[in-house]
C-alpha cells in the first residue's frame, strides 16, 4: 500500500474522482458507525470512534455525514446489523495479506474478496494462515516544519513512544497501542500537530518486490479496496522506493 510508510502499510486515500470519495465516506461512515454500537458516543473513551473520527477530519468528511453515522450507530436511527471479518490469504510472490472486512453479507463479502485475490494472482487462504506475521501498533505522522528531530523524539520517547523513523519530509512515531493515547497527549501539549494517527497493522518482515511484482500486488489492493465491505487491507511487501503512486 502506498504513503508514508511502506512497512506500515499506511493508506492515505486520495479520491481520484467523485465515485472513489463517495465511497470512502461511505466506508468511514459504517466504521464510525460500528465504533459507536461498541463502544458509546464518546470519544474519550472509545478509542476506536476516536480514531474513526480521525480518519473522518483526514479525508474531509461532512460533519453531517459524520452526525448520521454516529446517529446509526447511537440506535437514533435504523442502520444495518455489520459482522466483522478479517480475511487472510497471499498475493503475488507470495505476500502476505489481511483482508479488515465490515459486511451485513458473510457470504457476498467472501464472495468478493476470494474473487479479486484469484484474479490478480493471489489465493485466499485460511483463518490464522498471515494473521500472526502482523502487530497491532499506533502511528502518528508529523511534518518536519512542526518541531526538529531532537524535541520530537524527546517528547514521544518520553511519552513511551517505541521508535520514530525520520524520512524527508516528516517523522513517523511508533507505539504500542497502549501508549497511543499517552503519545497522542505529549503531541498535543507541546502543540504538535499530526498529519495522521492510526492503529493499524504492522508486518514483522517484508518481502522485497520486483517492479512488476508490486504492480501486481498493487492491482490487488486496489481491487479489494474497491469492494464496499472492505475497510482496510494490509500486506507484508516492500514496495520499490521509486515506484509510481498517485
């Protein structure tokens, strides 16, 4: 997946046209939505909506889109029943992929997925077969014009941050999920705006690419990300540093 972190697999969506932002709002909606049922209204508590709330500022969603997610979710308004599944399998060359899958039809969700995985030279494979190469971490990404490398490091290290990568334009800090929030503060304290806070799914190695191997393993992503039930894909490759991204 492309953006700031190839490891990381962060995916910051830039909607090409009309129909790919309709369909992220729509994505964002439902998890938002799936965050509330589980776990309330309110943020501070819910880390989840928390973050769902995110991902709605990073992609300029309609604050009244976000109200009649949060409604749905609440019960002030009928919504449909969501199952969470995550799906695993292998792509070209043999990388690993996860699959965060949000569906009101196990059956045409599966459907899909198993789908665009034999298509694109992949294979759905069983529960638990890539799941375990991967670790749940917080990510949070600052412009270098926020703070020098030092003040960033000092802050987020302090704060029990695991690591931060520094790349050519920004910083990338690393946590532990339990950390997130202690980080998140330190951040915020010290006036440290993010570009972007995620917990996502991490690989604990990656598999080198040929050109043409991520281009393929991108043509897969693309497709699953396409299909309505899914959320988030996630892929141990290491894709070519000068790769085309759009």
């Amino acid at each position: 997946m492309s953006g700031h972190s190839k490891w990381a697999n962060i995916k910051r969506k830039k909607g090409k046209n009309d129909a790919i932002r309709g369909k992220i709002t729509t994505k964002i909606g439902r998890e938002i939505t799936i965050a509330v049922r589980m776990g309330g209204t309110d943020p501070v508590g819910n880390m989840r909506l928390k973050l769902a709330l995110q991902k709605a500022k990073e992609n300029n969603i309609p604050k009244d889109n976000i109200k009649r997610a949060i409604q749905k979710g609440a019960g002030a308004a009928e919504g449909q029943s969501y199952e969470e599944i995550i799906y695993e399998g292998y792509g070209p060359a043999g990388v690993a992929v996860t699959v965060n899958v949000l569906t009101d039809n196990r059956n045409r969700a599966a459907a899909a997925v198993r789908h665009e995985f034999a298509k694109h030279g992949g294979n759905l494979g069983e529960t638990g077969c890539v799941g375990w190469m991967f670790n749940s971490k917080g990510i949070f990404v600052v412009s270098k014009d926020q703070a020098d490398e030092d003040k960033i490091m000092e802050i987020t290290l302090e704060a029990g941050a695991d690591d931060v990568k520094t790349g050519d334009e920004e910083y990338e800090i690393i946590t532990a999920p339990d950390a997130f929030d202690d980080v998140e503060k330190a951040l915020v304290d010290n006036n440290i705006e993010m570009e972007h806070a995620q917990i996502t799914q991490v690989p604990d190695n990656t598999i080198k690419l040929t050109m043409e191997d991520a281009k393929k393993l991108d043509n897969l992503v693309d497709a699953l990300d396409e299909i309505d039930d899914v959320q988030d894909v996630y892929h141990n490759g290491d894709m070519p540093d000068d790769m085309d991204e759009d």
